[in-house]
C-alpha cells in the first residue's frame, strides 16, 4: 500500500510529519479480513502547492516502478491518498497505472469518472466544513465504488479508524480479483 499525503498548514514540516497510526489500524482490521496485512509504504514529496506539477510526473513513475516490482512477485498495489495527495494517486491511476485499490481522501474535484485501471474505489470526502457546504468542492459526486462522507474535518482524514476498516474491506475484496 502506497499513502500519499496532502498539503500541510505548517510549511517547516511539509518534509517531515509524524508516522501514521493509520497503518497498524489498517493491518489490524486487514487482519479481520483474513487478510495477513500489507507492507505500507508512505511516499514523500514536498507538499508545496507549486511543486505538484513535478510531484505529478514523479508519483506516476515512481507508482509504475512500484507495480513492476510487485507484479513480479503476483501482487497489485494499493494506493491511498489524501487531498493533493489523492488528486496524485486519482492522476497515476487517470495514467493507466494498476491499482487494485485506490482511496481518496478528499479529492479536489469533481464528478470525475472511475479509471480503468482501478479495481476498487472508494472515496472519501467530508461535508462538515463551513467553506465546503455539503461537499461540494471535496467530491461528494465522483463516478467511485462509494463516496463516503466522513463528517469530520479535512485534515483528520487519517486520523478516522472508518477511513482504516473501510481501507482494509476494499483491499481484501481487490486482493481476490486484482491481477497484475
């Protein structure tokens, strides 16, 4: 599983953030699945809103490297991005990278439709935030398997254990059907 975060407020720590215990949640309800767990893999770019057009073209052939590399061994991978990050993820897949199990975390767009080389897609959005009134900017409509609305603020999406427990259900159900 590859996470991709968004931006951050703070730009002394776009580099370098706390760990997430978004992970250990995941594996754990994984587990539930029976599902032994996922090696997860958190990938760092700057985060700053004018690097995004490079981030783009790097995320894309940094996830295709990825997908070679897994592919070899019989597996797919799995993506999960948060905000900027999401739109990153949403773009690689939009490329044709393979992914048995994209989540997106709110997306900054809308009504986009389901890349083909998705498996399973859930997205995230949130419509709680007094400048987002009902989801309107954080892609309540995507073309997704489901959009969900986690009624919290934007920037606490990693931390939302139904973020993790959904995460694991739709990497389970991708991990029957996803062929490299």
């Amino acid at each position: 599983m590859i996470l991709v975060r968004g931006w951050l407020w703070d730009p002394l720590s776009r580099k370098e953030v706390p760990p997430l215990e978004f992970a250990s949640q995941m594996n754990e309800f994984l587990q539930q699945e029976h599902v032994t767990g996922t090696v997860i893999v958190e990938w760092r770019w700057s985060r700053v809103p004018a690097d995004i057009f490079d981030a783009d073209r790097e995320f894309t052939s940094f996830a295709r490297a990825a997908n070679a590399e897994a592919a070899r061994s019989g597996h797919c991978v799995n993506y999960l991005g948060h905000s900027a990050g999401a739109a990153l993820v949403y773009s690689a897949a939009s490329h044709g990278v393979r992914m048995g199990y994209m989540g997106t975390l709110g997306l900054p767009t809308r009504g986009s439709a389901r890349p083909g080389s998705v498996m399973q897609w859930e997205n995230f959005y949130t419509s709680t935030q007094s400048n987002d009134i009902e989801g309107r900017f954080w892609a309540s409509d995507m073309a997704a398997d489901h959009n969900i609305d986690l009624k919290m603020p934007h920037r606490n999406f990693w931390e939302s254990s139904e973020v993790a427990r959904i995460t694991a259900v739709g990497i389970a159900r991708s991990w029957n059907e996803c062929r490299p």
